[in-house]
C-alpha cells in the first residue's frame, strides 16, 4: 500500500505565489534598468550611470548584514523587509531630479537585492529538506524564470501602449508587486515560519569563515557563478565584437536560456534526486566545460548559419549545464549551514555572485582583448578545478547536505525555527 505524502507547509503556497509576482515586476525593469532610470528621473545618461554604479557599491554590505539579521530574527521578516524597502525605492523613483537622491534610493534598492537572496534562500531551506527542499529550490527558480519572461513581455507593452509615461506605470507596478509579495508573507500560513528564535545565541561571521569545508564549498561556487555569468556579460562582447554575430542574435540566446531554465527545472530535478549533490555540481561543471568548447570552436566556423547555429548549440548545453548546477549548489550550501547560522552562511555563498559581477565586466574584456578563445579556456581550466574540488569536499561535507533523502513528515510540518 502506498505511503501517504507528507503534509505540504502551508506557507510554501503564498511563498511561492510572491515569487512570483516578484519576478514579475522585475522583470518590467531589469532589460531596461539603465534606461529605465534614466527615463524616470530626466537625468543625463552618464550621471545615471555614476550614480547606479556607486549605488551597487554601497549596496554590497546589505549581504552580510542580512546574514546578522536572519540569523538574529528569521528569513520569512528580513525577507519582507528587502520587499518594503525595494517597494519604497521604486514609488519615489519619479520624484529624484539630482544626482544625491538618485544614489540614495537607488543604494537602497541595491541593498534590497543584495539581502533578497540569502533572505529567500534561508527561507527554503527553513519551510523543508531532503529532497523536499530540492524540489522547492527547483519550483522556486521555474516560478521566477516565467514571470520574469512575462514581465518582459509586459514591460514592451507598456512601452508600447503608453509611450513616455510607460516608464512611471513601470516604477509604479514594481512598487506594487513587492508589496503584493510581502503581503504574501504576512498572509496567515506565512506566519508559520515567522516565529522568532527562543534562547538563539548563535556565533559570527568567524564561526563561517573558519568553517573549511564550506569556505572551500563557496570558493568552487565562484567559478560556477562567474561562468554563470557568461550569458549576460561575457557572450555579447565575444559574439558580437570578437565574432561579428547579430546583436538581435543575443536576445534570442537570453529567450532560449530564459525557456528552458523555466520548463527544465523540475525535470531535471527529478533526474537528480537520488545523485549526490556534489557529484551533480561536478556533472554540471563538465557540462559547462563542454559548452565553453563549443562557444569556443565559433570562432573557427564560417560567418554566417554555421556560426550562429554553434553559438546556439553552445546555449543549449550551456543551459543544461547551469539546470544541472541550480539546485544543488542551493541545497548544498543550505544542507551544510548550521540552523542557527544559516543567514551568515548563505550570505557569503551568496557573495560569490557579487564578487563575480565586480571581477566579471574587466576580466572578460580583458581576456577577449587578448584573445577570444583565451576567457574560454580560463574558464574550463577553472570549471575543472571545481569539478575536482567538489569531489573532494563530498566527504567532509555534511552527509545530510550531500544526498537528499526524501523529506520527514514529522519536518514538513514546521520550519526548523519553531521546533522545540
């Protein structure tokens, strides 16, 4: 006779329905982020730019300091903050006319995006576990690959059907979606993992940094998140400048990706369940070398069909690779974190994505300045010293953390914040 399931959580509903609606606004800015802004407050393109760069900057340290306050608080209220501020940012977005006020709110909303991920990341992995969590990872990322392709599509209409005002119903309608999302938060399941810690002493960030395995765990995560960078920073400049490729070419590489992230995560989930979590990265890094090989091998092809139909085969793998690598780099690094500190832990994981946009820009020009095949070659050399690093770490690392056995009844029932 079959098992029964175990009970769903009832907050993973209204969790998953504000990251939805999340990406749906961000999607109706993020293709047009510069412009966007630009449109919005008058200013010169240039003092726009001074000002978002300097905003990142200063954003950075809401990382680490959302690690302090998940692990002070809980995930579900860090969560709802990063919503609040982010929804501020954008409704006053229309009222900036200088450069000051222009830093100021886009530095907050900067801060909003850098504490977002550890904040939601500690928010799965406290709702379930096992193989649950996996599967919420992994539904978590389709919910927003679609909405964020929907927003897009949105933001085009918009454009479209309002002209010039379009940008402000863009400023406004993300505003509104971070307060529909926080409002999913606070809806009565939400609550559930609300609770905060009793008698919580947990330690700092030295316990995190002193933490071998993992601190080895986040440096083979930078090499995945800087190859996982490729697509948005790195292939136009090699397509289109090194190779002469269309740039229209680009939009229908990011539409492929987008795609297919969105339908193949629950499949390829599923392919994953019974593997190692650190076998399943190191799988995913062979597949990454191999689809740098192809973009690679381009440049040897004629202009034209032949070159194109490379730059889409390498996509294409480039795509499973990166659906082979989501979910258990994000299980992996939740699995291994203890409860107590699990904000600090996935905060300096989580950094490995701002260290990666700050090394990616200057290091993929200059190695194409160099030469086109050289940033493919780094990149495979660095993919294989992961791909041997994280078999190595498969047996320091918490058992726990590498496989994914199916989750508890008893665990579904209440994050591990409100267990006694």
């Amino acid at each position: 006779m079959r098992s029964p399931s175990p009970p769903r959580n009832p907050a993973v509903r209204p969790f998953l329905v504000g990251m939805f609606v999340d990406a749906l606004g961000n999607g109706l800015y993020v293709p047009l982020t510069l412009l966007f802004i630009q449109q919005v407050t008058g200013l010169p393109a240039t003092t726009v730019g001074l000002g978002v760069t300097l905003a990142a900057t200063l954003g950075l340290a809401a990382n680490p300091l959302a690690g302090v306050l998940i692990d002070r608080f809980d995930a579900r209220t860090v969560l709802v903050g990063t919503y609040v501020i982010r929804a501020l940012g954008f409704a006053l977005y229309p009222l900036v006319d200088a450069f000051g006020p222009l830093v100021a709110i886009a530095a907050v909303i900067s801060a909003g995006d850098r504490a977002f991920y550890p904040a939601s990341g500690s928010y799965v992995a406290a709702l379930t576990e096992g193989g649950g969590r996996d599967r919420l990872y992994a539904m978590q990322a389709t919910a927003r690959n679609v909405a964020f392709g929907l927003g897009g599509l949105l933001s085009a209409s918009a454009l479209s059907l309002a002209g010039g005002i379009g940008f402000t119903l863009i400023a406004v309608l993300n505003a509104a979606s971070f307060v529909v999302s926080a409002a999913c938060l606070l809806l009565p399941g939400g609550r559930v993992v609300g609770a905060r810690r009793k008698g919580d002493r947990p330690g700092g960030y030295r316990q995190v940094l002193t933490d071998r395995p993992f601190m080895g765990l986040v440096a083979v995560e930078q090499a995945f998140t800087l190859t996982r960078l490729i697509l948005s920073v790195g292939l136009p400049l090699y397509a289109v400048s090194a190779l002469g490729a269309p740039p229209a070419l680009l939009g229908i590489l990011y539409t492929i990706n987008t795609l297919l992230v969105a339908a193949g995560q629950l499949p390829v989930r599923r392919m994953q369940r019974h593997a190692r979590r650190t076998h399943a990265m190191a799988l995913a890094g062979g597949v990454f070398v191999l689809a740098c090989a192809l973009y690679a091998a381009a440049a040897f092809l004629p202009a034209g069909i032949p070159m194109i139909a490379a730059l889409v085969t390498a996509t294409l793998v480039f795509t499973l690779a990166e659906l082979l690598h989501a979910t258990p780099s994000a299980s992996l690094a939740a699995g291994t974190a203890p409860a107590a500190l699990r904000g600090r832990y996935l905060a300096v994981h989580q950094m490995t994505w701002s260290v990666g946009q700050v090394i990616a820009p200057a290091g993929f020009a200059g190695l194409i300045a160099v030469s086109p095949a050289l940033l493919w070659v780094a990149l495979a050399a660095l993919l294989g010293l992961a791909g041997v690093g994280m078999l190595r770490l498969s047996a320091h690392l918490p058992a726990s953390a590498v496989t994914a056995p199916e989750p508890n009844p008893d665990h579904q029932r209440l994050p591990d914040n409100d267990r006694a």
